[in-house]
C-alpha cells in the first residue's frame, strides 16, 4: 500500500505528464529557434519536481508549472545574450509569454467544456446519442436521418429540441458544481 506521501508525488506526476505538451509548445514559442529548447524544458521539469513541495495539490497546476517555465526560458535567454545569441527583447518576450499564457487558458477553457458535453452525452440514452452524433458531429440532414431510423422529420425535430434542453441542463449543472 502507498503512503499518503507516494500517492501525492503519483498525483504529482500525472499532473507534469499531462502538462507536458503546454509546457513544450510556451517554452518554444518564448524560443524560437534556440539550440537549447530541449535542455531548458528539462531543467523547467527538474525544477518542477524540486518545487513540488511549494505546490499544493488542488490548485492551478497549469499556472504554477507555467510560471516557472516563463523563468527557465528568461534565464536560458540571459544565457543567450550573454554569448551573443540573438534573442527576443526581454519585453516583447514578456508580452509574448502573458498571450500564450492567455490562449493557453482559453484552449484549457474550451477543453473543459468539451469534456463536460462528453459527459453530458454519455448520460444519454443511446438512441438519443445516436441522434445528436448523427445531426451535429456528422451533420445528417433530418430527411435521412428520419429514413434510417423510421422515424418522422418532424418527431427527430421533437426530441431534437429535448435532447438540445437537456444538454443545456446538465452542462448548467456540471459548471455550477464545478465553481462550487
């Protein structure tokens, strides 16, 4: 059995894993072109891991790491002046780094409410998930969908709304459990 210690750096560690792509496209992106990227998205890593205890789990992980790859890709910078690189000015970097820092969270946004439709829709029945796939994700018009499946244009229209309805609701339900 894990002690409470081992679960939290499991926890840990699935938080750096699942934060790999975010961290790696910002470092790039505040280093364009750099001969390190690599290097300096591994220290960012290692010094992740070294500050773990600094985190507390439950809190905004992707804010925390990313902060601490702005500093890594700034001193790889300073590195890089120092040896005559040319690099971005330290306050168009800046301005670059809070952007990406900005679309990052609205991506993350976006991919939140993604996995909350998912949910929602797992919660229908099957018939009903068909449905909805078939229209939006597929966009089947009505007439060929009422073929298919025996079904009038204008009951699919029905429970079309229904389903819309209930979506809704349960989206509703899910952010507000969620700021809660």
């Amino acid at each position: 059995m894990n002690s409470p210690k081992a679960e939290d750096d499991d926890e840990f560690v699935q938080l750096i894993n699942n934060h790999q792509n975010i961290i790696r496209r910002f470092i790039i992106s505040l280093l364009p072109g750099a001969p390190g990227v690599d290097d300096v998205i591994q220290n960012t890593n290692a010094v992740i891991w070294k500050k773990r205890a600094d985190f507390q789990l439950g809190t905004n992980f992707r804010a925390w790491a990313m902060s601490i790859a702005r500093f890594q890709a700034m001193s790889y910078q300073q590195q890089l002046r120092r040896s005559r690189w040319v690099t971005l000015d330290p306050d168009v970097a800046e301005l670059l780094a809070d952007d990406l820092n900005q679309s990052m969270e609205d991506e993350s946004y976006h991919e939140n409410r993604l996995k909350a439709l998912r949910l929602c829709l797992n919660k229908l029945r099957e018939r009903d998930r068909e449905l909805i796939i078939q229209r939006y994700w597929h966009r089947t018009r009505l007439q060929d969908f009422a073929v298919i499946s025996r079904r009038s244009v204008s009951s699919l229209k029905v429970t079309l709304f229904r389903l819309r309805n209930t979506l809704r609701k349960c989206l509703d339900l899910h952010f507000a459990q969620e700021k809660s």
